[in-house]
C-alpha cells in the first residue's frame, strides 16, 4: 500500500493548478476520409452542411478513378458534382452553383483542406500499367493538376493498393514504377504551385503489413510526401475464418504477429527508416463479424454476420452502438481492443472510445504526426436512429480529446463539483452529480501512462473500471473548457 501512495504523489506533483481551455482545432494531424457514396446514406445526414470541420485537419474525398490511359474520372458524377461543387442553381442559365455548399468550401472556411484520394481498394487495377508506361505517368499526374485546379483542391492522395499485389495486376516492377509514379504527380503539383502561389499536398495510403511494405522503395518515396497514411485495420476478418480482431493495437493471442498497429509502426520507422512525424495511423470507425463463433482465436464460419450487421457484415460505429444491449461486450487486454459476441454465435470486432484513446495515446506517445479515419460519417450519432438530428461524434472527440490532452492543463474549481465513489472500487465507478453534458474521462497509470479514455454522455454517470489491474489511477474529466481530476484505487 505504501508503493501505491508513494505513486500518487507521483502523480499529483504532476498535476499543478492552471486554468484548462479545450482547443477548437486538432492538436495533431487528423484526416477523415469522406466515402462520396455515404452522401446518400441516413437522407444525407452527413453532408456539406453537417460535417463538424474542427474534428479534422484534412478531409480526403474518396474516390475518382485511374483510368488505362492515365486519365482520371468521377467516381459518382452526381453526387461528386453537388459535394465538391456545391448545390445547383437552377435558375441561372447555364446552371451555377451556390457558394459555400460544397465541402470543399465549408472546409476552407473552417481552415480544413480537401484534398481527392484516387483509386482504393476497387479502382487499383489499373495503376500498374499506368506507372509504368511515361506516357500514361504523364497523362495521370497532368490530371491530378486539372483535379486540383478544377475542384480547388490543397492536393492529392494517392491510394495504390497496393504495389506489387498480384490480384490487382501488380508485379515485381510496381516498386520502381511507383517511385517514377509519384514523381511525375510531385512535379506536376510543384509546377502548379509556381503559378498559384499556393502549396499543394502529395501523401499516399499504403498498407500496414509486411509483404506491402516491401514493395515500395522508401528511401525514394519518402521525400516525394508530405504524409504518409498508414492504413492500420483490416489486419483479420472472415476471409481467415478464425475469431480476430480488425486493429488490434497490439499483437493479439493469434495470427500473424506483425497484424498490428504497434508491429506495423514499428516496421514503418525502424527497418525502413520512415520518419514517425510522416506517419498518419489508421484509426477504423467500423467492425467486422463473423459467424459460428465458439472464442476469440477459435475457428468460424468464415462468413460475415450479414444478418445481424446488414448489408456486408461490416458495420460503422453508429450502428454498431444501438446494439451493445444484445451481445456480450468483451475486452481483449493484450490487443487493447473490444469485441462483441452472442449466443447465436455473433462476433464482432470494432472500435470504441476506449480503444481509439489508447491508439491516440499510442500516436502521441511514438511521436507520428496524426490519424486518418476511415471513415468520418462512422460515428457521426443521431439523438435516435433515424431522427435526422446529429447527437455528437464520440470517437472522433475521444481521439482529439487525447491529440490535446495536457497533464499540466487542469482547473481545480471544477474538481471539487464531481465526486468519484466508491474508493477504492474493483468493477466500476461512479460520478455525482452526472454529467450535464458529454464529457471526457482520461484514465492515467501511476506510471503516467493512459490506460483508459472515452467520452460520458450526459447523463451517463457510472464506468466500468473491471478491465484494469489493481493499483493506482489519476481519472481526469475535460467538459465546456474545465477540468477535474481524481485519485482512485482500483483493488
């Protein structure tokens, strides 16, 4: 017991009285990508007009696609024209469009850039011939500058997936051809740059794993852009028919070991000497199932749960939510990440508050320069489903909440409203008076670390607690520019 309190005062040294203020901007790099065909999804719920700019840095409008000759097209030409252009007015002769109605504009009125990710998983094929030929190359990077000019874009995200991946027409060659690739793209935007007076962003998706990793020549690449997003998830799911987790934060008890974020950082920076202040990690606001359950590192169906996660069994956050009630919420401690399973042999895994603090903590702690979400209208809650009335955006705060986290940051006339019972506790804890509103809860290790994090509703007033081991713990609460803190011993 000794050691626990010395470790206390530790920590309380830590915290000296100042007034806290909640940033309005991201502390770090955060880029949403914005999938044109979600423009659709909940009656345009997430749209121009209701994405909350100042969750991100960059939104990535995703995707147009590379044609054969190098040419790039829309990806959906409706729906493309009324985001990136604005509504359509109609009444004018030819048809104009209303300012400040696309997101390009409410972006930058939020000082929020836009850039176009082209290609993606399904548009990928025909980026080896593309790269490969210098006619093609320049034809290519010629429309990456037209797309710029014609969209006021501030750049381009290139999403090959991936070079050298045999069932999208990759081969051996990819790996030089896509040094020659991004080149061409970077001098095009330099030239375009010398024109406008402006400065125009080049990054590129890549994949997490080792076998990707290992067919771009980094040493080249690396000064050809200005971030590099790491796309962190889709490590397990159903095509392995083994119960696994979609982005683990660490190596989980089963499969590849190196299918992690931790492991993929690490190869990133330290065999390939790609700087950490390059890297955006890929944070996923979805879940994957699978059915025939029977425990986590265990065979399945090898099938995804479409039934009980419609359409495809890969389910956003906000769908996700409503539903914990009717599984078994899991905790994997090893991963660091939540999974769901039923009796009728459901599992799921996703991302929660939780997990998404630790990978924020992870980000600011190997000192990378941000996060890319995949994708933004994944959390993006209603008061009710189908209310059209957008309630708050959890994981996207949760993952800000910890980019400005200061343990310095602390207002102690906002402590002594909240009180923590019971203490010492072991399964949860409680705060009285509730929160009136959403707020963020950070929970340190008498070490300093994080071990915990995620937002209260308002209202909300008990936390589960049962995941931690028996020790000590500094809980901090963030709402409307204050803050307060709590000792707190978990036996």
């Amino acid at each position: 017991m000794n050691k626990l309190y010395t470790h206390l005062a530790l920590l309380l040294l830590l915290w000296l009285p100042s007034k806290t203020t909640l940033n309005a901007q991201p502390c770090r790099e955060v880029v949403g990508y914005y999938p044109n065909w979600q423009w659709y999804d909940r009656a345009q719920l997430v749209r121009p007009a209701t994405i909350d700019y100042s969750r991100y840095t960059i939104i990535n409008y995703c995707f147009f696609n590379p044609q054969p000759n190098g040419s790039i097209v829309t990806g959906d030409a409706w729906a493309d024209e009324n985001l990136l252009l604005g509504q359509i007015d109609w009444s004018s002769t030819p048809p104009s469009y209303f300012p400040n109605t696309s997101i390009v504009d409410l972006a930058h009125n939020n000082n929020v850039k836009v850039l176009i990710s082209v290609g993606g998983w399904t548009w990928s094929n025909n980026f080896p011939a593309i790269a490969a030929n210098p006619v093609t190359r320049a034809a290519f990077a010629h429309s990456c500058n037209d797309l710029v000019r014609q969209y006021n874009l501030d750049g381009i995200d290139l999403d090959w997936e991936y070079p050298g991946y045999t069932p999208h027409n990759g081969g051996p060659a990819d790996a030089a051809n896509f040094t020659l690739l991004l080149q061409q793209v970077r001098d095009s935007l330099d030239a375009l740059e010398l024109v406008n007076n402006e400065q125009y962003l080049l990054t590129a998706a890549v994949g997490a794993s080792a076998a990707h990793m290992s067919n771009v020549q980094w040493a080249a690449v690396t000064p050809l852009l200005d971030m590099i997003n790491l796309m962190s998830y889709d490590f397990f799911g159903a095509w392995d028919a083994v119960a696994n987790h979609n982005s683990p934060l660490n190596a989980p008890g089963c499969g590849d070991p190196g299918f992690n974020i931790s492991s993929a950082f690490t190869l990133l920076t330290q065999q390939y000497g790609v700087p950490a202040n390059k890297i955006n990690v890929g944070v996923a606001f979805y879940g994957r199932s699978q059915t025939g359950f029977t425990g986590l590192c265990q065979t399945t169906s090898g099938n995804a749960a479409t039934s009980a996660f419609p359409p495809d069994g890969v389910p956003l956050y906000y769908e996700i939510a409503p539903q914990l009630s009717q599984y078994t919420v899991n905790w994997d401690n090893q991963a660091q990440v939540p999974w769901l399973n039923n009796n009728s042999g459901v599992f799921l895994s996703y991302d929660n508050e939780q997990s998404i603090g630790l990978k924020a903590q992870f980000i600011v702690s190997n000192g990378a320069r941000g996060a890319i979400i995949w994708e933004i209208t994944g959390d993006y809650m209603e008061t009710t489903p189908g209310s059209g009335i957008i309630a708050g955006t959890p994981l996207a705060d949760t993952l800000n909440a910890v980019f400005c986290a200061s343990p310095l940051d602390i207002s102690h006339a906002a402590a002594a409203a909240i009180q923590l019972s019971p203490n010492p506790a072991n399964d949860f804890i409680q705060f009285t008076p509730a929160p009136a509103q959403n707020t963020g809860y950070f929970i340190y290790s008498a070490t300093g670390a994080l071990v915990g994090s995620g937002i209260l509703q308002a209202g909300q007033n008990m936390l589960e607690i049962n995941h931690l081991p028996s020790g000590a713990y500094l809980v901090r609460l963030e709402t409307a520019g204050q803050a307060s803190q709590h000792k707190l011993i978990k036996y």
